[in-house]
C-alpha cells in the first residue's frame, strides 16, 4: 500500500479565463534587460524601464512555466529601490517587467 | 524503511523566499486575488501562530491579525519548485513517489547511514530554494508521513521499533493520515487520544467501531512497507477535477459554467493520455444537499468535452428541476478504455476534427487560449 501519486500538471489554474478579480497590479511593460548568459542560466543585471536603468541587487527567485509551446522564464529581482518580477521568453527573447512586488 | 519530506508552509515559504521583506512576517496565500474575498490556501508559521489556518477565509485570518500580508496563489512558482525538488530526490536513485505538490517519499530500504542522507537533502534543499523540508523516516509511508509532522519546521523525526510507542504516546491521534474530524470525534468517544491508543486497540474493536477506516488504520501502522517502481504502478481507472465556489451559489449560469470548464479539464485529460471513457461521476455539495453524488455509465465511451458536460447536466437533474445552492463540485470519469477506432459518421469526424483543431491550438499558445464561450461566466461570481 502506498500513497496515491501527484500529477503536477493537472492544474485548474491554467484552464482559468482572467476575470474581473484579475491581478491588478500586474503592469506587463516591455523592457529591456542587461543580462548574463552563462551555463544554460540566466542572470539578468540591469532593467532599463522608463529611460531609467535599475541595476539589480539580488535575484531572490527563478521559476519557469511552459505556456503552450513557449516557456517563460521568471524572476524576482530586488533593484535597491524596489522589488519587481520580471520575465525572459525563451521564444520570443522578448523581456517583460510583469509587476512590481514591493516598493522600498 | 521509508522517508517522508514535507516542505514547511510550502507555498508561504516560497512568496517569502521571493521578497524577502515578508520573512518573520505573518503571511497568506489566497487561492484569488480579492484579498477579502478568498480562503487561506497557506499560511506562514508566524501566521499559524496566530491560529490562522489553511482553509479558512481571508475575512476571518485579517480579523485574526489585521497587520497579516497578502499575497494571491501564483501555482507557476509552486509546480515549478515542486518539481524541481522531484528532480533534486530522483538524483539519489531511490524510489519515489510524488505524494503531493509539497510531500515526496523514497523508499530508502535498509540504509544505515539515514541521518546524513536526510541533512543532505533538507541543506541542498534550503540551498536551492531557500525554503525548508521536514523529514520523517519509518517502517511505512504513514508513519514516516506521521513522522515528518512531528518535529516542523525544518525538523528530523526517525521511528523505529525501539522508540514507536514512546513517540506514538505523544502524538494525537488526529494527526494522523486518514484521521478527519468526523473519526476523530468517534475515536475520542471511544478513548483513543493518542496515535499510540489507536496502535494498541485490536483489529477486531477498530473494524466494529470504524468499519474499513479503521482496519486500513491497523494495518498502516504495523506494516512493513514499500514502494511501488513507477512502471510497475496500476494503470489509471478514472480522472476527475473538482472546485470549491469563492460562495455557494443556485445561478445556474455560474454552477454550468463551473461544470463545462471542469468537463474541459477532464476530457484534455483524457485525451492526452489516448483514453475514453463510458461512466461520467457527479459530486456536489452544498447547504441544502449536503453531499450529493451520483454517476451514470453510457453505451458511447467519449473524451468530448461538451458531451462529458452534457452527461453531468443529467445526472444533475437527479436532484429535481431547478438548482440548489452548490458550493463546490466535481466531475469525474470513469471506466475508461482506449481510444482506437475512428469514428464512422460523418458528424462524429466532424466533431473529432474540431476537439483536435482546438487542442492543437492550446498546445501551441497555452491551456484555455480557445474556449467554450460558457466558461467565461466562471469569472461572474453571483452576489
């Protein structure tokens, strides 16, 4: 007898339509990024948003998700003045600011 | 012997991991982004501490601490995480089994260096991630499972023979998998406080006072257990999904919206792994109802989404016309065969065309980019 297994890509989630509760902080800004291509990873340096560039600080969190046949690689990043998650599209190699986590 | 690693407060840890400014904070993830209309799906352990707990609704957590953070459930980075910490258990070669998004298990056999193989796992972990795992070890999953609760957050608990009653002794018994509430109130008539009551009751008295319940209860904690291999594991016999409403509702617009997109995600399902299916099972649950569920079998065995809604609409109108108040539901399907003829009326072709038209096109750009237009009300929540 054993636990019964999880499948992690039975999600509920993704088959959600965005409604009128939908995240409103989310702002999905074309950027462009400095980043370091290095070892299959990733590691973005410096956001240019606004005519403004934010060197980044810290990388606090990486995640990916495949949507459809694209895959979206995310990342928290605290530029000193903020804390913003932004994201890579490996297909597109376009950059996004998704949202703005916390300002300092 | 097998382990059992629960990541603490896994979604929690993760949105504190992700801004660092929430860490020693009390936290909730809520399942929506309405932070006062939503239910707790995690809560940090400083909120824990505050008696906030997983599943209870945001009103009721803010009422509990009204300084709580609130971040909205984003699975993305918890599936992410998750597997990615599948990938990190399978490189030690054991075997695993995915219990759920935040529990794994390997079974470790007889290894006697156990206590280094669990610190290494919780440090890489913590290393990766920046989160904690609390791992048990035992003879069985459930009480390896058991374990792991024991010493959280980022805790180490190993029963063995020597040191099971003394351990059991401590434990209430609700902790354990499989004890809800409803036992649980018939164990504590019965005078079972402890998992170690429980541990010295006979077959006999656990099969007359809790049925089948009861004797799987005697069984999982005496038994020597092991783990399946994957390719060895028992086949699919039914996929389902089910949901819990943000409110109970009658509107019968919403609950059908709430089915043909629960149909959706089955019927995908079923037609990624080749498979039809002939039983259409229906649970709902709500105010007046209660539990209700009800299945009916089909001569045409199908993977059609609209069809699986519609056969749910008719088990539905078991209840009586009308709707009453639901407040979550779930549909299932069952006996399943696999897909291997093509279909021979020129309607049905037609149909199977379509369902493989719209699945390539949500292959291509992502889950639910094409949709029946119904699904969009499961965004109306009725007031």
């Amino acid at each position: 007898m054993q636990q019964s297994g999880f499948n992690p890509k039975a999600r509920w989630d993704r088959f959600i339509p965005e409604g009128d509760d939908h995240n409103t902080e989310e702002l999905n800004d074309r950027i462009d990024v400095l980043a370091w291509f290095r070892r299959g990873k990733i590691y973005p340096k410096a956001i240019a948003w606004k005519e403004k560039l934010y060197p980044i600080q810290k990388i606090t969190y990486n995640w990916q998700e495949r949507c459809g046949a694209e895959m979206i690689n995310y990342f928290s990043v605290d530029t000193g003045c903020g804390l913003y998650q932004i994201s890579f599209n490996n297909t597109t190699y376009g950059w996004k600011l998704d949202k703005i986590i916390s300002l300092t | 012997m097998i382990m059992h690693i629960d990541m603490d407060a896994f979604f929690a840890s993760i949105e504190q991991a992700i801004n660092p400014r929430l860490k020693g904070r009390p936290l909730i993830v809520g399942s929506r982004p309405n932070k006062m209309h939503t239910v707790v799906c995690a809560a940090s352990y400083e909120a824990k501490a505050l008696g906030i707990s997983s599943g209870m609704p945001s009103k009721e957590a803010f009422r509990l601490c009204p300084d709580l953070a609130f971040v909205p459930a984003d699975q993305s980075r918890y599936i992410w995480t998750s597997e990615q910490i599948f990938a990190l258990l399978k490189d030690y070669g054991f075997i695993l089994n995915y219990a759920s998004i935040d529990e794994f298990q390997l079974d470790i056999g007889s290894l006697t260096q156990r206590q280094i193989l669990v610190q290494e796992i919780q440090s890489r972990i913590r290393q990766s991630f920046q989160i904690t795992a609390s791992i048990g070890i035992a003879k069985n999953w459930l009480l390896a499972k058991l374990a792991s609760k024991i010493n959280k957050p980022n805790g180490i608990a190993i029963i063995t023979d020597k040191n099971q009653e003394e351990i059991l002794a401590k434990v209430a018994v609700n902790k354990l998998c499989g004890v809800g509430e409803k036992t649980s109130l018939i164990m504590d008539a019965l005078g079972i406080k402890t998992c170690l009551d429980l541990y010295q009751k006979t077959a006999w008295f656990l099969r007359e006072h809790l049925g089948q319940a009861g004797l799987d209860l005697y069984a999982g904690l005496r038994q020597v257990g092991h783990l399946e291999p994957e390719s060895s594991r028992p086949e699919v016999k039914s996929i389902g999904h089910s949901y819990t409403l943000p409110r109970a509702s009658a509107n019968p617009g919403f609950i059908h919206a709430w089915l043909s997109l629960l149909a959706e995600m089955v019927a995908r399902r079923l037609r990624q792994k080749n498979l039809l299916s002939q039983t259409v099972h229906l649970w709902l649950n709500g105010p007046q109802i209660g539990n209700f569920s009800a299945q009916k079998t089909f001569q045409q065995a199908t993977s059609d989404p609209y069809e699986i809604f519609q056969r749910g609409l008719k088990i539905m109108a078991f209840l009586g016309p009308g709707i009453p108040k639901i407040r979550a539901l779930g549909i299932t399907c069952s006996k399943l065969s696999q897909a291997k003829y093509l279909p021979l009326l020129k309607e049905q072709k037609q149909r199977e065309e379509l369902i493989s038209a719209l699945d390539q096109i949500n292959s291509r750009y992502g889950e639910n980019t094409i949709h029946p237009a119904l699904i969009k009300l499961t965004q109306k929540i009725p007031q």
